[in-house]
C-alpha cells in the first residue's frame, strides 16, 4: 500500500542521455550506447521519502521529432518532471522553451509541478560545451525548482535528486493521510502501552490474591 502514487516525466531532446540516467537509477547499471526511445518507456520505483512511502511511476520520453503529437498523451496526469540535456551538446538546450511550453500547456495544476533541470556532465570535462554558470541561469531564467549536473556512469547524486523531486512532488501534492509508517508505528507504541498495562494490573491482582 503506498501514500502517494506519483507520474514524473524525463523530457528533452533525442540522445541527452533519458534512459542511460533512468537505467542507472533503476538498475545501477551504465551502458554505452544510444537505443531510439519508441515513444516512452516506463519505470516504476518505490521510495521512502520523509516516511511517505511512494511509487515512482517514471516516464521516459523520446526526444524525437516523429513522436511530438503523443506528447500530450504521455504528459497528462503528470506531477513532476526532470528536463535532461548534454553538456558536451551546444544545441541541447536550444528547444528548452518547446520543453517547458509542451510539458506546462494544460497543465491546471501548474503550480503543483516541480521541474528540475538535469546537465549530464562527460567523463573528461575537456568535452564540456555548456558551463554550470549557464544551466545555472537557465533554471533560474525559467523558474525551474532546481538545477544539477550530474554524471551518469559514477551515478553520483542520482539517488539524492528522485528523493529531492519527490519530497517537491509531497509538498505541492500532499498525501491526503499522514504516512501509513507513522500510523502503524503509533498503533504499536499504543497497543505495546495497554499490554504493559494489561500485564500491571494482572500482577497487582496476583499480589492482592495472595
Ligand atoms: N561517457 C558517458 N556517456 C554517457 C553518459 N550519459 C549518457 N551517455 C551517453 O549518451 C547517450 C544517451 O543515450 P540515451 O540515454 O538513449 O538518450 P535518450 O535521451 O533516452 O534519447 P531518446 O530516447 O532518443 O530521446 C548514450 O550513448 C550514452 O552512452 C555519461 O555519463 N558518460
Ligand atoms: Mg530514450
């Protein structure tokens, strides 16, 4: 049973590195080379995020050209979204406005939609085309919720950031019901009292009898 049930998009252009980051996050495992995404790919991962426990519905998207008219489709119900690009890629971020303008049109919970910007960094920075300083500013120029680079063979900081959009998707988003863990863990703590009193007065009567 889970608290909350959470759609969150990887979006941005084709061979930013979408499904190499979703794989190492799901399955800590790096592989060289580029598979075309055929519309979207999905992944479910459960977290446990501030006792909330959570599923992770993940929505890889295909960046490609041919696949713009689903869009819409994959889009809809969503409550958070990672904007990926490639620092070793110049035009990586030329289509950042279509992103942000396909992913937030329609959305009437606007205000309830985390995004947080993904720079894949390269191995060797020599292969570096797009500065901190820059994706930086850009996240900050569009109101983004956050901003990290991060490189995906390493798979550094990977972990941290799910558990940093999701604790976002939380806030704008709250559960209807406090975490089920809480809940249980004061049921314990109550039945584990009226045991212990239980087993108080049981002694007593004991003694009195005696
Ligand atoms: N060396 C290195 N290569 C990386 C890293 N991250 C991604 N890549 C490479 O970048 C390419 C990205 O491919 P995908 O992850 O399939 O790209 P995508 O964004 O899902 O692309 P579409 O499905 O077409 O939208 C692959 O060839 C990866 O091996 C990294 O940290 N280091
Ligand atoms: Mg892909």
């Amino acid at each position: 049973m889970y608290d909350a049930n959470f759609k969150i998009l990887l979006f941005g252009d084709d061979t930013e590195g979408k499904k190499t980051f979703t794989q190492k996050f799901m399955i800590n495992l790096f592989s060289e080379g580029h598979e075309d995404t055929i519309g979207v790919d999905f992944e479910v991962k459960s977290l446990l995020v501030d006792e909330y426990k959570i599923k992770l519905q993940i929505w890889d998207i295909s960046g490609e050209g041919r696949f713009r008219s689903f869009l819409p489709t994959y889009i809809s119900h969503a409550r958070g979204g990672l904007f990926v690009y490639d620092v070793t890629e110049k035009s990586s971020l030329t289509n950042i406005d279509f992103w942000l303008d396909i992913v937030k049109k329609d959305l009437t919970e606007e205000k309830t939609f985390p995004i947080i910007a993904v720079g894949i960094i390269p191995d060797s920075e020599k292969e570096r085309q797009i500065f901190y300083e820059e994706g930086l500013k850009l996240a900050e120029f569009h109101r983004l919720d956050g901003f990290i680079e991060c490189n995906v063979k390493s798979g550094e900081k990977i972990e941290k950031l799910f558990g940093a959009i999701s604790k976002l998707m939380l806030e704008r988003s709250p559960p209807p019901t406090e975490p089920a863990i809480a809940k249980s863990s004061r049921k314990a703590k109550k039945n584990a009292l009226i045991a212990k009193k239980k087993r108080k007065k049981e002694k007593k009567n004991r003694k009195s009898k005696q």
